[in-house]
C-alpha cells in the first residue's frame, strides 16, 4: 500500500506548483488504492460484515470517491490557474458528505485504511482552499483598503 503524505507547504502568495503536483499525485495514488480495494472483487472480508454494516461500507466507498474527484478537480484547477497568463482565479473545493468516525472503525483493516486516508488528503485540501480563499480575500481587502486611503489623501 502506498504511503504517501504531502505536507501543507505554501508560499505567501498561496500554492506552489510543486505543492499542487504533489497532492495530485497522492490522489491519484490512493484512486488506484480505492479500485484495488473496492472495485469488482469488492471489499475484502465484505462477506464476513453483516448486512446494513457492509451496505454501510458501499455507501463510505461512494463518499470516498467523490471526495477524491473533488480534490483531483479542485487540484487541476488550481493548475490550470497557474498557467494561466491572465491570472485566472480558481475555484472552491466542494462540500463533501459526512464520515461517521465510529462507522469508520467497525470496517476491516484495508478499507478503513482506504477510507480514512481520502478523509485525511480531502482535509488536507479543504485547509489549503480556505487559506487561499482567505489570501486571495485578504489582498483584495488590502487593495481596496489602500485605494480607499489613497482616494482619501486626494
């Protein structure tokens, strides 16, 4: 299993590249670990789980996926708004549903491995969205703020 884990590293202009291709990279891992684990074998030991415990299983695996492909999502943006000549702005991570942590343990050692590690690399985004959200506010209220003093002195 891979055990890849980016740090949050960020210059005071928001992400590096570097940073970026990284995280993309680890998501990228851990979708190819979610097929491994979920895909048409399904689960392993699946069959030991009673019946609401492994439909509770599938439902965790489809949260799973779709928090990795808004991270991958949120990730090409970001690159895409770096090579951007224009200066393009990118967009917000999206909401993903809830894990139930307790949930999260009953499930047998690999999928919960699996699962809690879209959870970690999915927070791990979402505080690096919200800092640059709050960067990319910050200089603009900056500006602003400096505009309106000039506006003032004159």
């Amino acid at each position: 299993m891979w055990h890849v884990r980016v740090m949050i590293e960020t210059t005071g202009a928001g992400l590096t590249r570097k940073l970026v291709d990284a995280l993309y990279t680890e998501a990228l891992l851990l979708s190819d670990e979610m097929r491994d684990c979920f895909g048409a074998g399904g689960a392993p030991d699946a069959a030991t789980l009673s019946p609401l415990l492994r439909v509770s299983l599938a439902c965790e695996s489809l949260k799973a996926t779709s928090r990795l492909m808004m991270v991958i999502a949120w990730l090409l943006d970001q690159r895409g708004a770096m090579d951007s000549e224009i200066g393009v702005r990118a967009g917000r991570l999206g909401e993903a549903a809830e894990t139930d942590a307790s949930l999260l343990q009953r499930f047998p050692g690999k999928p919960r491995v699996v699962l809690a590690s879209t959870l970690d690399l999915y927070e791990r985004v979402m505080r690096l969205d919200r800092r640059v959200t709050r960067e990319a506010e910050g200089g603009e209220a900056g500006a602003r703020a400096l505009l309106d003093r000039l506006e003032r002195a004159f």
